[in-house]
C-alpha cells in the first residue's frame, strides 16, 4: 500500500509539471501570436500609406509628363526658328526642357522603389500572417493537452470501464470544444475585429485625406468607413446567432427563420448585392422538440451561408414543411453551382451538416451543376 501511495504521489507530481509546462508554453505561443499581430497592423498601416504615395506619384507624373511635351514642343519651334529668337531665349526653353525631363526620371525612378517597397510589404504580411496561423493552431492543440492533462475523468470512468474508450470519449469532447472556441476566436478575429482596425486606419487616413484634398475626398472616405461599420454589426450579429438566436427559444423555428432570412437579406442588399431570400412554410407552424429546432434551424443556416459565399446567386428560396412525423426542407439558388464530384472550400461546412444529421438520423441530398444552381434537400424525423 506504501509503495502504491509513492507511486501516485509520484505520478501526481509529474502531472503537476507537464502541466505546468505545457501551459507556460501556450503562454510563450500565445505572446507570438499577439506580436505576429501587432507587426501585421503596422505593416497593413505603412502599407496604406505607400499605396496612397504611389497614387499620388503617379498623379503627378501624369501633370509632369503634359508639361514636358509642351517644353519639347517649344524647344522644336525656338530650334526651327532660331534666327527669330534670342541666345537667351533658345538657351531658357533647352533648360527648361531639360529640368522636366530630369524630374520626370527622378519621379518614376521614386515610383520603382515604392513599388518594390510595396511588393516588400506584402511578402512580409504574407509571411507574418502565415505565422499566425500556425501559432494559432499550435495552441489549439496545446489547449486540448493541457484540458485532457487538467480534466477530471473520474465521473467518467465510473461509466466506461475501458481506459481506451474513456480516453478517446475526453479527447473527442475536448476537441470538439477547442474547435468551437477556435472558429469563434476566427470568426471575430477575421470579421468584426479585422473591421474595426481597418476602421482605426481608416480615420486616420480621412484626416490626411482632409488635409491633402479637401472635404469632398474626406467625406467621401468616410461613406466607405460607415459602410465599414455596418458590415461589422452585421458580422457581431451573426455570430451571436451562430452561438444560440434567442428568438429560438421564445418563438419556434417558423419565425425564427423568417426573422433570419429577412435580416439576411438585408444586409446583403446593403452591400450593393441584389439577391433575394423567399421562405415559404408549406406546412404546421408548431413547435418541436429543442434539440430538433436548433439542429434544423443550422442546417439551414449553413446552406444559406454557403449559397452566399460560393454560389453569386441572385436568387435563393428555403421552403420548409412540417409533417406528423418529420421536418422536410428545401433550399434552392440560381447561382454557378459545381461539380459535386470535386472537393470545394465549403465541403467541411457540408461534412459537419452530414455529421449532424446522422446523430438525428436524417438524409442530406445535394443536387447541383456548374451554372446551374444547387438544391440542398434536408429530412429529419421527429423523435418526441
């Protein structure tokens, strides 16, 4: 028994260490990140800035290039009439001529290097951003160690006796959860994070505009950084939906999706995007189970998403149609469509909507041709 007791005594202190190290490296990951990111917004900032001196540069050019064609021009008439001309005369038009050109060389000799400054500058974000990423997946991955390191399997092992399932239920759980955490960590880092620090630069840029161009530019600049804006309560308001539209819960699926689909709509024609969202409820409007609910509500959520992102519909209609024993829907667009044989970016949405039906026992079907829209089919029996 003594030595049984040393033995866990022992194992606990090593836990205790392996955690411990492990956490402080997350912390070592974590500060990279955040420093990659910092470098990445001030690379992004003195990038806008080169952008708006090339365009200024290239401005001027085109005034110096008008203005050396008119010396030339007179310096061919004082050459072809030199007899009607004075020395000083014939000598001031060559000078002139002269001083243009050489400015103009010097002017596009300035452009290259701001242009290869900007090439420079884009690598670099390139380089940095790809650091991120991997920074940011090695501490999803740490963080799923250090939660099976630090994680109380006891209740757990009560039910499963075999070690081997216990540990693959933990690591299962725990990776489903970090990989929760981690899209949502995404999602507002790309979305309204990322929008709100375009923001920053861009008020910053509207007082130079201001000052270098006057009121019309600056205003002008400011429409763009409003347009900015709502697409970023846009993305705070989807991702609160993503996370449990509360409406759900109060109302039913019927009016929640209608709800959705019209605030959807909305903000995609705000975006200057003409496409239109019809629902059509073609049967009961009742309520089902609370798991049933939600379960429908994203699937149809993610092929809505979807028929936005990929497709460049114009048209997207979502009928839904609650029988006595299942829930039918539909979702149809006119947009490109695709080859259903060919792997494409939005396959892992449709994996996990795959997934999600198999645990409510329910078929997905998938119907489309490149140019010729797709129809997604979705039935779910209902399990009182």
């Amino acid at each position: 028994m003594a030595a049984k007791n040393a033995n866990t005594s022992l194992l606990d202190t090593i836990l205790r260490k392996m955690i411990v190290t492990v956490d402080q490296s997350k912390g070592e990951l974590f500060a990279i990140a955040e420093q990659s990111r910092r470098d990445y917004e001030s690379l992004l900032g003195e990038l806008e800035q080169v952008r708006i001196q090339v365009h200024t540069l290239i401005a001027e050019q085109d005034d110096l290039e008008q203005k050396v064609r008119i010396a030339r021009n007179r310096l061919s008439e004082v050459s072809r009439n030199f007899h009607t001309y004075s020395e000083e005369a014939v000598r001031k038009a060559y000078e002139k001529a002269h001083d243009l050109q050489v400015t103009l060389l010097v002017s596009r000799q300035k452009e290259k290097q701001l242009l290869e400054k900007r090439n420079d500058l884009e690598r670099r974000l390139s380089t940095i951003e790809s650091t991120i990423d991997r920074a940011e997946h090695l501490v999803s991955q740490v963080s799923v160690v250090l939660n099976y390191l630090t994680q109380d399997m006891k209740q757990i092992g009560e039910v499963l006796e075999d070690a081997r399932l216990k540990q693959e239920f933990g690591l299962q759980i725990m990776e489903a959860q970090e990989e929760e955490r981690k899209r949502l960590s995404r999602e507002i880092h790309d979305g309204p994070a990322q929008m709100m620090a375009n923001v920053l630069l861009r008020s910053d840029l509207i007082e130079r505009l201001y000052r270098e161009r006057g009121v019309n530019e600056a205003f002008k600049e400011i429409r763009n950084m409003k347009q900015m804006v709502r697409s970023a309560l846009y993305e705070v308001r989807r991702i609160i939906y993503d996370l449990r539209p509360m409406a759900l819960d109060d109302l039913g699926l019927v009016p929640t999706l209608k709800k959705y689909l019209a605030t959807v709509e909305e903000h995609v024609q705000s975006l200057n995007k003409q496409t239109k969202i019809q629902f059509i409820n073609m049967g009961d409007e009742r309520r089902l189970p609370s798991k049933l609910e939600v379960a429908m509500f994203r699937l149809i959520q993610e092929s809505v998403q979807n028929a936005l992102k990929h497709s460049e519909a114009s048209s997207i209609t979502v009928k839904l149609e609650i029988k006595a024993h299942q829930v039918l829907a539909v979702i149809k667009d006119n947009g490109r469509g695709f080859d259903i044989r060919e792997k494409k970016s939005s396959s892992f949405g449709i994996m996990g909507m795959k997934e999600r039906l198999e645990l409510l026992e329910g078929d997905l079907s998938i119907h489309s041709k490149p140019n010729d829209g797709t129809l997604v089919m979705i039935r779910v029996p209902i399990v009182e």
